[in-house]
C-alpha cells in the first residue's frame, strides 16, 4: 500500500508475479499502454511538423512561429497543467484518478485537430465575410490556426501530464527504464514512419493528414481508458477535496508546497534548462534544412535514420537506467550533447555539415529523452506525484514562455541565423548538468512506496 492509500500492484488475472502481475496482466498492461503512447508520440513526431508546413505556408516570420507555437500555448496550460495535478492526485471515481480526465483531453484534442485541418478554408471564409474589414486572407488563416493549435497544445499537454501519472500508477518502478525504452521505440517508430513515408506527403494532403492525427490522438487515448484498470485509492490523504471557486486556488498553494524542498528547485531547474536545450532548435530546424538547400524528402529520411538509431539504443539506455539510475545516465548523455551542441555551432556555417550535425541532434536528444523519462519516478513522491510533477510541469512552460517569447526576435534581427539555436543549445545543456550533478551530491528525497 502507497502512502495515499493506492495498491502498488493491482491483480491481474490471478496469480501474481515478482512484479505484482501475472505475466500475461503485465503484457497486457504495457501493450495498452504503449496504445497511449502512440497518441503522446503522434502530437510530437506529426502533429508539430505538420503544424509547421501549414505556419510556413502562411508566411509566418520566426517571430510568429514561435509564438503561436510556443508562447501562446503554454501561456494557457501554466493554469490547466497544475489544476489538472492537483485534482487528478484526489479525484476518487470508479474509474480511477487520471481516465476521467483523459476521457475529456481526447474528444477536445481531436476536434482541435480537425479544426486545425479546416483552418485555411476557415480563413477563407473569414476574409470573405469581413469583406473591407478583413486584415488579409493570410492573418485570418493564422488566427484559425492559432486558435485550434492552442486548444490541441493545452489537450496534448494535459494528456502527457496525466497519461504520466497513470504510467506512475501502474507501472512497477524497477520496470520503469525499459518500459520508457518500448515507449521510446513506439515514439520514434511514428517518427520513421511519418518522416519516410507521410512528411513529404504535405505538400499536396496536409488537410487529410491533420485530420488522421486528430483521429489517431482520440482513439488511442479513449482506448487506454477503456483498457487499463487503475489501482484502487483509499481515502483522500489531506481531507475532502475543495469545491467550486476555491478549488481553483488551491493549486497555486501546493505548488508552492513543493518548492519549499530544496531538492526539488534543482530537479525543476534541470528540466527546465534540458527542455529549453532542445527546443529552440526543435521549433526552427525544418526552416534551417529549407535556408540550407535540404529538401523535404532529405529531410524526412535523415529524421528516420536518426531515429533508427534511436530506437536500436533504447533499450540498452533502460537498462542502464535500471541499473546505474537516471540521473546518473541523464547527465552523461546531457555533457555529450552540450559538446555535439557547440560542435555544430562552430561547423554549421558551412551548409553541407548540417545534415551530419542534424542526425547527432536527433540521436543525442533522444537519447537524453529515453534516459531522463522515469527521472521524475525517481525524485518525486509517489504519493503526490503529479501535484510534483505538474508543479515541474508549470516552471518548464514558463521557461520555455521566456525562451520563445525571445528566440523568435532574435533570429528575425539576427537575418535567420539558426545556428544561435545551437549555441543556446551548448550554453544551456551546459547549465542542465550542473544542477544533475548538484542533485547527485544530495539526492532529493523521495517516498516511492
């Protein structure tokens, strides 16, 4: 029994195994949860590209790419991210703590998608009905997308907060590295798949695919809902939860909770600088390719072979999580990254070396990804673990708030100088592991049942 009252292990079909499941249980619960995982991996690995070509269809500048990429939608989820923790850690239902919230991000997300799909007819009809009012066909196709992009953006974040603390949930910790390394190999297999055979695709059905992610997004989340039982909760660990207008207050209260933890200030600040590594290049590297003569299909096929990589390594980076810990391998792959960083920093003025650099990008950071995924597992309490997790959650937004809200300016003054993106990149993956090695000196304290 957890410290909440949550059973560790539910029954699974009988007898149990050293894990807590039968053999077959425990199969049946990682396929359904790998099911999740492609709607997790679905959002990053095509939904985001894809998000991309229609922006740059648009003739959006960096600027507005990075904040309707960015800015605006974590803007919105810095008051859902924390409220859907707070909640989901004391909703008791016959259903469990996090499926009732899931069963509501699914439909949402989806139906953003299709909308996103719409957005240019949408436009049209925008500028149409204005008439002499209108700003212009191409502003009201941006803000059709703006609008459904943050709707997707606050359900596809939600979902990956919950759909967290459901894999914390049920998932036996000593099995955490390898099942994020089959989580991995489910992410960039849709990566492989949808950058050798789909990416190139959009130029002619971007429309069609939009609306295949959307569909795929829904179904796979309803699908876990239906298919993994979660543990049985006892009763709430501090009280009824908080009804109506206060219940909206308390969240900001037990984020604060968290911060009165040393620990936890440099686990946040190493999620944060790992997060804000990777993503200045990640938001502006189709726009790189294009400025260095790459074309879509290079592209698309360069991304396969990293991931390729990737997925082959995924398990042995599980296991040497299992058995050497997360932060102790996080911080090793982080180091390498911070050299191949600047590396390419120095290189890339030169245009051919891009794809050389852009295969060690995918490689690295996915490897940081596979590494550090059950960090949070290993440095949280499990008995609040998405009230922490969430908090974590809400400073990593904020950072990248503060980071997109200035990359974009600057690349636009700078004449599109993507390679700031890297050396960002090497100064800040420089800063991550700092605080992983400050958090190895003095392990944050963790109640994991």
């Amino acid at each position: 029994m957890d410290v909440d009252g949550a059973v560790a292990s539910p029954r699974v079909g009988g007898k149990r195994a050293a894990w807590g499941y039968a053999s077959a249980g425990l199969l049946a619960v990682l396929f359904w949860l790998l099911v999740g995982d492609l709607a997790i991996s679905i959002r990053e690995r095509a939904a985001l590209p894809s998000g991309l070509e229609l922006l740059r269809r648009n003739g959006a500048s960096d600027t507005t790419t990075s904040l309707l990429m960015s800015t605006v939608p974590a803007l919105l989820s810095v008051l859902l991210v924390p409220l859907l923790g707070y909640h989901s850690d004391r909703l008791r239902s016959r259903w469990g703590r996090r499926r009732p919230f899931l069963l509501v991000v699914a439909p949402v997300g989806c139906a953003a998608m299709l909308g996103l799909a719409c957005s240019p007819a949408l436009g049209a009809l925008a500028d149409a009905a204005l008439g002499a009012l209108s700003p212009g066909r191409r502003l009201c196709n941006l803000a059709a997308f703006s609008l459904f992009w943050t709707i997707f953006e606050c359900a596809g974040i939600s979902a990956v907060s919950l759909f967290t603390g459901l894999v914390n949930d049920v998932v036996p910790q000593g099995l955490l590295g390898r099942f994020y390394a089959a989580f991995r190999i489910v992410g960039l297999g849709v990566g492989i798949a949808f950058n050798t055979w789909v990416f190139a695709l959009t130029d002619q059905y971007l429309g069609e695919i939009l609306v295949a992610i959307g569909l795929v997004f829904g179904l796979a989340l309803l699908l876990v809902c239906l298919m993994v039982d979660e543990p049985a909760c006892g009763a709430l660990p501090d009280g009824e939860r908080p009804a109506g207008w206060r219940a909206l207050a308390v969240p900001r209260a037990h984020v604060l909770a968290c911060f009165a933890h040393r620990p936890f200030l440099w686990a946040v600040a190493a999620f944060m600088l790992a997060s804000v590594t990777f993503s200045p290049f990640n938001t502006f590297y189709q726009y790189y390719a294009h400025l260095s003569g790459i074309p879509k299909a290079t592209l698309g096929t360069l991304t396969a072979y990293g991931y390729a990589v990737s997925i082959a390594s995924a398990f042995g980076i599980g296991w040497l999580v299992d058995h050497y810990g997360a932060l102790r391998v996080s911080s090793r792959v982080m180091a390498l990254y911070c050299c191949a960083a600047a590396l390419g920093y120095l290189s890339l003025g030169n245009a051919a070396a891009f794809p050389w650099f852009y295969l060690a990008h995918v490689v690295v950071s996915g490897a940081w990804f596979t590494a550090a995924a059950s960090m949070p597992m290993a440095l949280f309490p499990k008995a609040q673990f998405v009230q922490y997790n969430s908090s974590k959650d809400l400073m990593v937004v904020l950072g990248n708030i503060l980071v997109s809200g200035v990359q974009g300016p600057v690349l636009d003054l700078s004449g599109h100088d993507y390679r700031l993106t890297l050396l960002s990149g090497a100064v800040f993956a420089l800063l991550c592991v700092l605080c992983l090695a400050r958090l190895q000196a003095r392990p944050a304290p963790a109640d994991n049942g």
